[in-house]
C-alpha cells in the first residue's frame, strides 16, 4: 500500500529482479487533500521469493506498508548431507508438516569407503554422499504433500555425469523430467530445480549409466500453511543468536530437538542463566523450563510454543539440550607420515594457538630446511597449517622438509605460482610482493611489482606468462640496483607460453619489474655455471646419466633459446630420471626430440599423489608442441594405482601437439597411459611396447600403432585380476585409432577386450594382430557399450593366435548407448582392411621414414682412430666403449685412446630425428673366412625387434649376402 499525497505523482514499483509490478499514473494515484490512511495504491507482490521492492518516480509519499496476504509460505522441508542415511531405505521426517518421507534406493551405495575424496572432491565439506552405479540407479522418495523446489549438490569426474531429476505429482499420468543438468566439475555443481506439485513422488537417476555419479547434499522445500504452525524464531544462549529453524529437528515424539554446544569457557545454561530474548516465529512462548544435570556440564531447555487456530490449540515443544564442546587431538608426525611427534588436546571450534612440536623434534635430511606442518605427508600444492587453524576434529599435522635453495651452479629450482598454497616463505631463492590470484592465472602483479631470484652466477630464468596480462616491457636489475637487460612484453597469445632471460656474471640477485598489471603462471632458475648449457658438435644436448635437474634444465633452455624451426636433440644415456610428485612437464616447442639409450634402462619416471589423480592432471609430460620424438627409452607414471581407489588415472603422454613419434618407447602406467588429446591432428608409435588396464591408450586424432606389444596389467596387485579395456578413442578424425601388426599380451589379466566409444564418431581398427592368449578375449572382441556414444566403426582384421592360427572375428555385433544403436559385422574383408593401409591414414607425413633406423655395415681401426663408412641420411654417429657413450661426431672417425680397447668400442648411427640405430661393434681387418653377412636383426619372444644392444634373452636372425639366414637364441649381457 503507498501512500498518497496531494502534491505527489505517478511511479513505478519493480521487484529485485527488475520485473515491472505496477505502473501507477498520475491520473490514477488515489489522494485527496488531506493525507490519511485511505488514500493509497495497491501494488501485489505474488512470490514467496525474498526480493527488494523499488518505487521510483514519485515526489511525495506519506507512507509505505507492506501487508502479508497468505499464510503459506515456501519452508525447507528436509536437508541431509546423507552422513544419517542408510543402505536400500532411509526414513526421514520433515520440518512443519510432520511427513514421514521414504527414500527408497536402488543401485546406489551410501557413503561409499573407496571414494578419493582429496583426489575427486577436495572441496568437500563432509565428505559424506550418496553413489549411483553404472547402470539402472535411482533414489525414490514417497509422496510428499508439496513440493516447491529441489536443491541438490552433484558432483563427477568426467563429463555429462551427475544426478538428474524427475517427479509425479497429482494430475501427472507418468513421471516428467524436471533437470538433467551434469556436473560441470568435480568440486561440485548445485542444481536447483523448480518442480511446484503437490501429492509428489520425485525420482533422482544417473545421467550417464557407464559412469558413476555422487551427490552430496539434498534439500526438499514445500509450501507450509504457516497460519496453522506453532514456531519458535529465535532466541540467545549466553547473547549469542540462534535461528531456531537451523538447528531443530523433529523426533521420534513429535517433539522439535537440537543439541547445542558451548564452550567449557562459558557458562551453562540453567534457571539462574536461561536463554534470552526467545521470540516467537508464530505464536506465542510459554514458561521455560531448565533441568541442570549433577555435573553441570548439561542443560534440557523445554521451550512450549503455543497457536489457537479455530477453537483447537496447538502446542509445539522445542527441547534444546545445551553441552560442552568435546575435546578434539590434534597429532604431529615425522616426515615418514607415521611416526608420531607429539599430540595435542584442543577444544572444538578452537584455534591451535600454539604448535605442540617445532623443528627439533622433527628429522631434518643434512641439506634440508623444516617447512612447517601440512595436511598431507605428501603431494603437491598441500596447505600449511597455522596457529590460527580452526580444530574441528581429530586432525594430523604432517611435518615436511625440502632441500635448502643455494644458488651455486648446476641448481635448478621452480616454482608453481598456479598452485594456491605456493609459500614464499618456504623458498630461499625466490621472494616477491605480488600475490596469489587464481589457479588459472598463477600471481597477479601490478605496474611496479617485481620478484626479486637469487642466482649463483650465469644463470637461465624462465617465466611461465599469461594470456591475460596486459602488455609491458619486464625490467631487470641485478642486486646493486643496476639495470641489466629486459624482457620486451610478459604478455604471450598462447597461455602458459614461456618467456626467458639469460643472465652473464657474478652471483647475485635479480629483481624483475612488470611496467603493467601481469600473471605469472611460473617461474624457473637454471644455474647453469661458467660452462653454462651447450649442444656437442652433432648438435646434441647430452645429460649426465640419471640427472633429472639437468635434463630438465636443457629441456627447458632448448625450448626456450632455439630458432622456431630448428630441432633439438636430447641424449639420455641409460638411467632412472625421477621427477618426483611432477606432473604436466610441458614439451611447448616444435622439434623437440628425446633421444635414450634404450627401452629398458633409460627411464623417465613422476609419482604425482593419487590426490591429484585425473585424466588431465597427472601427466609425465604435456606435448603441445608439434613434430615432437621420443626414441629407446621408458616414460613412467608411478602413481599409486592400486592404492588410488575406483579410478588411478595417470597418464604418460598428454598429446595436445601433432605429428609425434615414438619409436622403441615403452609408456608404463595403468590407467589413461596415452592421451591423444587434439582430434585434429595424427600420431605415430612404431615397435612400443605401451602398459594398462582401463581405457589406457585414448583420445582423439589419428593414432597408428605400428608393430606394438600391448602389455595387459593386472586389476589388483600382484595377481591375475580383472577385465582390461585397451582401447578408448574419442572424436571425429578420418581414421581415429588403427593398431597395425600389434602383439596383445593378457598374461596378467582375466579377460581384455579391444576398446570402447568414448565420444564422437569413434574409429577402431585392429589388422593382422596377434593374441598371445586368446582364451582371454571375450567373444564380442570390443565393449558393445560406449560411454558417450554407440560406435559405428570398430573393426577387426586377419587376428591370430601364438602359434600364428587365425583367430574367428564375432561377426555381427550390436554397439549401443541409451537408445542409440548399430548393428554390423565387425570383421572386415581384405578390402576394407586396405582402407586402414599405413599409406591411407599417411598422405602428407612419413613418420616410418623418419624413424626408420640406420646401421653401419663395420667399423676398423687404424692409427688410434675407428673408422667407418658414411651412411646415407646419418645426421651424426654415436661412439661407445664397452656401453658408455664416449661422444658424437658428424665425421666418418673418431680417435680413442692408447688405453681405450678398439674391440670394445661400438657405433650407432643417428637418423635426422635423432634416434640411434642398432650397434655396430669392430670387426678386424683380416679377410673373412666366413660367408658374407647382409644383416643382423634382433628380437625378443614376442617377436618384437630389438636393439642389438638388447640385454638379456634375444633371438638373432642373421641375413647372409647369398640369401640364407640363420636364426639362434642367445642370453646378452
């Protein structure tokens, strides 16, 4: 009601989402002369949604009144976090309306012990949810007389997943859908539905039945005719004020009850201490009554709240029984993650105040510098506690130490300014005034802010930037304050792209200042001395064996220095290159080609915590750059699989580049091991031998598998166990995943199919494979069910067994997902195999020529050099003695010394990309009395080639001039 006045005009009244209520005239306007209570417009507001009501356009008005004109209102009926409920049926009662709702529960687990919360849900709050199974899962409630809206929290670890919602409410002939909005991240997406039916059932269901889905909060709100409820509003326990709606609940007795705790510092409750200021929401309060335990330590507040409707009255009793906080034990382990340090008796809802250990009872390495306490004994980005952290339980404190930063040459050191817990404080080399902004954007620097680096001399310093920086220069002065170079623009087209600075001198600090607001994703120090980082003379970059700081180093360095066009070659000789909890190591740069001794004992290896476990977190290494080569070595995910829960995603090679090779690699993980992850570009793997469970080669784009060994783990440790899917292809490219000549292992596993949809127009095609146990491939050969999809072109060709006998394809199969099906003959004719021809799927790139591997025919030796024939397309010739690499050259010779013994020297012979070729050892002068020897191949019991260097049981196939061979087994040390 507005008030009218004689002197006034017309108006509008909006409500607080802009929406037009009323458009009152000045012709309409109800005054007279005198301002009285008669004179006034009516505006209705018809929502129970709370809003702002906006009158605009008027000079005078002498009054406002807001009027209440129904008694119904919108009330939340029912909220759980499901930490009540229980498995197959949970009763629940709700508030105002006394209903007594079923919730009936079919496929779905509550509160399931094998969920990785810190790795799937880290925002959870109480970790507490409900699981719906792959397939034919559904919650059911009984018939609730109202119901306005649904709120849900739903969350997934994978896309289109989640929870959706139907209801049948009176006058519904069937069920009718009222959301099927996924979880659009694994933190949680909240859904709120508006439903407004009364007598309802609702139904919640999986939205994608191949995955799981969880649910972590559930709310029911209804409409409540609240003229008829007694209720009590609010009231004070020792002056604080409690929303009595937010704390009570109603019991068996029909009574509402809560619980309340105070601290053991405040006073309790009783008749001499009552509650204060108790207000009615509807009705009016009766006489409190107090019942004080012996102990004093508990109070039963009985709070009558009472409503005449009609000639009946209702009474509503609240029982509010008010105790003492619990104690709570806060424990401090050692570095190990088990050895306990100290423990601590803290009050609920209290601050630590004070740590009950320091840095002389933890075990600090010689070189290392006590951290602090953590919430996790490991993993990345982990957040430190302070003196300050609120104890709501039972809590761990877990000691970390890291190595000392000194700035002396050969260090390398590099900092996650993307991660939310990055401290400063713990880094001796790096200090700043920026701050942390975001995990996308990494520190935000205003105009003038600078990170300052200590450097032990001649130095590399690379910044991960950001696209969203504004343009403008980085200014670099040295510790004396004198400026010394700049970088042009931290602003970069390409997110995460790096930027670098080569500094010559003495050790010092500097200080890089932003002249614009910037994000800085990352920074990284190379100390890289008075010999600095250089390629040899054939152009390699050869990393000292097992030197993971230094192979980074150059990693980053040749990426960050060379010209856009021009390659760069990495040597690893034998060694394990253990890069600890990191993952995403980026290859951004085209070109790029790593370069190991061999398969097996040249290892690259990350262990990132199960904590961070996903399909695009956890990766080795994150190729975005093109023509990237990998040759002889092995890539390892060493996450904790078995221990990781319902999903150990750890990927090798995160592939969002084009035209990568890898030749003799061998990819070690479980499951996601490969991830082709652009749909627009093609991939190369000649003579792998690549390792998993699920799904674990993946993505889109075109994959070909040349004469590979899929080795088939195990589900569990240590045993045969379990089903393994090889292989999951995704998008729409021509030809998507095509596995030429390949060996399936299964020894380790139950049963193995080839692979399953994953989206798009998902192609798989198997030609002339071997299956070394057939017994092991279920008859459909590939998973019939896609998880996004049905497929429509999984093929097979030409498959046999050990003993080389064909193997019968399955004929005609049925794909389906949902509705959606196709049915078709998987086994495909010598004509449509062709189709699949490594020429078809490579009309532009060659990637068996760039790989194919070169030899020399002899070395011989003469004058303290070994000397030898050049070799067509050689880029350079790799020298050994006895194993150990002595150096490269691009000539035909290559001198040793008088100690050095010619008969144990070995040449391998470096195609353009890199990669070393099979062994050639000496072979003396005088004529052979033997027949001529065309070439010598190796194999191992798979009938996979091998390098001649090759370790262990070999197969040697010897190929003489005049067309005979001979074939023998022999054991090479």
């Amino acid at each position: 009601k507005i008030g009218g006045c004689q002197y006034g005009s017309g108006y509008t009244v909006t409500d607080g989402k802009g929406k037009v209520l009323a458009t009152i005239d000045n012709a309409d306007r109800k005054c007279d002369s005198k301002t009285s209570f008669d004179n006034y417009n009516e505006v209705a507001y018809n929502s129970f949604e709370p809003t702002a009501l906006t009158i605009s356009g008027f000079d005078y008005t002498p009054y406002v009144m807001i009027e209440v004109f129904s008694a119904i209102s919108e009330q939340s009926l029912y909220e759980t976090n499901f930490s009540d409920w229980t498995a197959g049926k949970t009763t629940a009662v709700t508030k105002y309306t006394n209903e007594t709702i079923e919730f009936t529960l079919t496929k779905t687990e509550v509160n399931p012990s094998n969920v990785d919360w810190a790795g799937k849900f880290p925002d959870a709050v109480s970790q507490t949810c409900i699981r719906a199974e792959k397939s034919e899962a559904f919650v059911e409630t009984s018939v609730i007389s109202s119901v306005s809206k649904v709120r849900f929290l739903h969350g997934a670890t994978g896309s289109n997943r989640g929870w959706g919602l139907y209801a049948k409410g009176e006058g519904d002939a069937d069920w009718v859908l009222i959301s099927d909005a996924v979880a659009s991240n694994a933190k949680g997406t909240e859904v709120v539905a508006e439903v407004n039916k009364t007598n309802c059932q609702l139904r919640f269901y999986n939205l994608n039945t191949s995955q799981n889905a969880y649910m972590f909060e559930l709310e029911i709100q209804g409409l409540v005719d609240m003229s008829q409820m007694p209720a009590l509003g609010t009231f004070e326990v020792n002056g604080v004020a409690v929303e009595a709606v937010d704390i009570f609940e109603i019991d068996a007795e029909g009574n509402y009850a809560a619980t309340y705790e105070i601290s053991k510092t405040a006073k309790m409750i009783s008749a001499e201490n009552p509650l204060t200021n108790i207000v009615a929401a509807n009705g009016s309060v009766g006489e409190v009554t107090y019942q004080l335990n012996a102990t004093a330590d508990t109070c039963v507040c009985t709070i009558p709240v009472s409503l005449t409707a009609g000639e009946k009255e209702i009474v509503a009793n609240y029982i509010l029984t008010v105790i003492l906080k619990p104690d709570f034990t806060v424990t401090y382990y050692d570095v190990d993650g088990t050895t306990v340090l100290a423990t601590q008796t803290v009050e609920k809802d209290a601050a630590v105040a004070a740590f009950a250990a320091d840095a002389s009872k933890v075990t600090v390495a010689e070189g290392h510098v006590f951290r602090g306490w953590f919430v996790a004994a490991t993993g990345e980005d982990v957040r430190k506690y302070t003196v300050d952290e609120i104890i709501v339980g039972n809590t761990a404190f877990y000691a970390r130490t890291t190595p000392e930063e000194v700035a002396v040459a050969g260090t390398r050191y590099a900092y996650a300014l993307n991660h939310q817990y990055f401290d400063a404080a713990d880094h001796e080399s790096f200090s700043s005034n920026g701050s942390f902004h975001d995990t996308q954007h990494g520190w935000d620097f205003a105009a003038g802010e600078s990170i300052t680096l200590k450097v032990g001399g001649n130095a590399f310093i690379i910044l991960g930037c950001c696209k969203y920086s504004a343009n403008g220069a980085v200014a670099v002065t040295n510790a004396a304050g004198e400026t010394i170079g700049e970088i042009a623009d931290a602003y970069v087209e390409t997110d995460g792209a790096t930027v670098s600075f080569t500094y010559e001198g003495p050790a010092t600090e500097l200080t890089f200042t932003f002249s614009a607001t910037t994000y800085i994703h990352s920074v990284i120090i190379n100390n890289v001395g008075e010999a600095g980082i250089s390629k040899n003379e054939a152009g390699y970059y050869v990393i000292q064996a097992g030197n993971v700081s230094q192979f980074l180093s150059v990693l980053e360095i040749a990426q960050a220095s060379k010209a856009a066009d021009e390659r760069a070659y990495i040597f690893l000789p034998n060694g394990l290159y253990d890069m600890g909890e990191a993952v995403l190591t980026p290859i951004a740069s085209n070109n790029i080609s790593i370069i190991g001794e061999s398969m097996e004992k040249t290892i690259i290896r990350n262990a990132p915590d199960k904590s961070v476990e996903g399909i695009g977190t956890t990766a080795t290494f994150l190729i975005t750059g093109k023509n990237t080569y990998f040759q002889d070595l092995t890539i390892q995910n060493a996450l904790d699989y078995y221990g990781a829960g319902s999903a150990g995603r750890a990927v090798c090679l995160q592939d969002r580049g084009a035209n990568t090779i890898c030749k003799n690699v061998r990819l070690l993980s479980y499951q996601d091991t490969y991830y082709s992850n652009n749909d627009a570009a093609q991939f190369y793997f000649g003579d792998c031998d690549i390792h998993g469970t699920v799904d674990f080669v993946c993505g889109g784009g075109d994959v070909y598998y040349d004469h590979c060994l899929f080795t088939l783990e195990s589900r569990k440790a240590g045993v045969v166990n379990g089903g393994v899917t090889i292989a999951a292809p995704n998008g729409d490219a021509p030809f998507g995943y095509v596995m030429e000549s390949c060996t399936i292992d299964p020894s380790m596993c139950e049963n193995f199919n080839y692979g399953r949809a994953w989206g798009g127009a998902a192609r798989l095609a198997y030609l002339n494979t071997k299956v070394l146990d057939k017994s092991k491939l279920v008859a459909s050969h590939f998973t019939r069910e896609g998880m996004n999809v049905a497929s429509q072109y999984f093929r097979e060709y030409n498959t046999v067994d050990a003993e080389g006998n064909a193997i019968a394809g399955p004929g005609v199969q049925t794909f389906f997902k949902g509705s959606t099906e196709y049915t078709y003959d998987v086994t495909m004719t010598a004509d449509q195999a062709a189709a699949f021809a490594y020429d078809k799927v490579f009309t532009a790139w060659d990637p068996r020529a760039l790989s194919a591997q070169l030899k020399l025919d002899a070395i011989s030796t003469a004058d303290g050099k070994i000397s030898w024939t050049a070799v067509e397309g050689a880029k350079a010739y790799a020298v050994f003695l006895d194993g150990v690499l002595l150096g490269f050259t691009t000539e035909c010779s290559f001198k040793i010394a008088e100690d050095q013994d010619a008969a144990k020297v070995q040449v391998r012979v470096a195609n353009a990309m890199g990669g070393l070729g099979e062994v050639t050892g000496y072979v003396n002068a005088l004529p052979s009395l033997t027949k001529e020897i065309a070439k010598v191949e190796y194999y191992n019991a798979l009938g996979q080639r091998l390098p001649a260097n090759a370790q262990g049981m070999t197969i040697v196939k010897t190929i003489f001039k005049d067309g005979s061979v001979n074939v023998e087994k022999c054991y090479q040390k």
